[in-house]
C-alpha cells in the first residue's frame, strides 16, 4: 500500500493543496484513498467535509499528536498532510511508515532557507528507510527571478523535481468546494494537468 507524505516545516507554502490533489488523482484513478490530517490547522479534514458526494470517494482516517493511526482495512492508497514545524520523533515516525515524501517549496528566499535545513535534517533521519522524496515548486510565475532562484536551489539538492505548479486561483476555487483538478473534465484545467505529469508519473513508479 503506497503512503505518500506531503512536508515541508514552513508553513503555507501549499501542503494541502498538494496533498489533497494527489489524494483527487489517485481517487480518480479507481483507488481506495485515505488522507490523512496531521496538521493542527485540519486544512485536509475541512477539505473532505466540503466533498460533493457525486465524485469519487476520499475516506479520512485520525491521525493524534501522540500516534499514527493506521489506515481502515480496504486501502489501498494513503496521503498525508503534516503541520508546519515538523520535526523530532513526530517527523521520525511519519518517516516509518511512508514509501514517498513529497516536499513543497515557493520561490522566496525564506521557502529555500527553510527547506534547505529541512532536507538536511530529512538526510539524517531516513538513513535505513527506502524512502523517495521529490520537489514541488508551488504556486511559481516561470516569468521571474525568483522562480528561476528556485528552480536553481532545487536542482542542486540533487533529489528528483517533480515539477512546479503556476500561481492559478483554480486550486483556490475547487479546494472551497472539495474538489481536485481530477474531479473536472480535462479540458477545463489542462493547462493545470500538463504541470501535473511529472508528479504523478512519479507517484505511479
């Protein structure tokens, strides 16, 4: 069973965005999905409670501030959204159980500092685990200075870029009604679903 976890210890930098729409692609797909919320915020819950009953299922599972549940017997595929600050034993035990990590940045100068002291700590503590990771720029105008700083810093870190996702209001309006780009017919968001290739090639390998 795939477990995908979303971290990064900065917050807003766009976790549940990502984590919901990996949830939407792999539900869309025909997959038994679970997100779980290991952020204080709930972003991920709330986002499941606003879920039209006339698109695919997403199960929801607790996940507490002492221990990881585990998933209901019938998954097939769990996402894990994380708080901001993650760290310590709680980062240590997340790492456990996930077969892929994936890491959200933005293209500011406090996004990069931060990931950087992240993936160091994340070397140290997957030391033992076959635990993938990847980058995601988010929320990147591929016209600026900043996105090509990013786009630098993440080559360098030499783990797979996933690719960038564009600053569109198109995450904004389908998480308000629990919906995914997967949830729409291709058309409406292609050019969105183009930026989303390299992501799920790579959650699908």
């Amino acid at each position: 069973m795939p477990v995908v976890v979303v971290a990064n210890p900065k917050g807003g930098v766009g976790k549940s965005t990502l984590a919901t729409n990996i949830a939407g692609y792999w539900a869309s797909q025909g997959h038994a999905v679970m997100l779980g919320d290991a952020d204080r915020q709930q972003s991920s819950r709330l986002w499941l409670s606003l879920r039209p009953e006339n698109v695919r299922p997403i199960g929801t599972w607790d996940i507490h501030s002492d221990f990881i549940a585990k998933p209901p017997r019938g998954t097939t595929h769990v996402v894990i959204d994380t708080p901001g600050g993650l760290n310590g034993w709680r980062m240590g035990d997340l790492l456990k159980i996930a077969d892929k990590l994936v890491v959200p940045l933005q293209p500011s100068v406090f996004d990069i500092f931060s990931t950087r002291s992240f993936l160091d700590e994340l070397a140290t503590q997957r030391k033992g685990h076959a635990l993938e990771v990847g980058l995601v720029g988010m929320r990147v105008d591929r016209r600026t200075l900043a996105a090509d700083r990013l786009q630098q810093f993440m080559e360098e870190q030499g783990l797979p870029v996933l690719g960038t996702l564009r600053p569109t209001q198109n995450y904004v309006h389908l998480a308000a009604h629990g919906l995914t780009l997967f949830d729409l017919a291709p058309g409406r968001v292609a050019r969105d679903l183009e930026q989303w290739q390299g992501i799920t090639a790579w959650l699908d390998a």
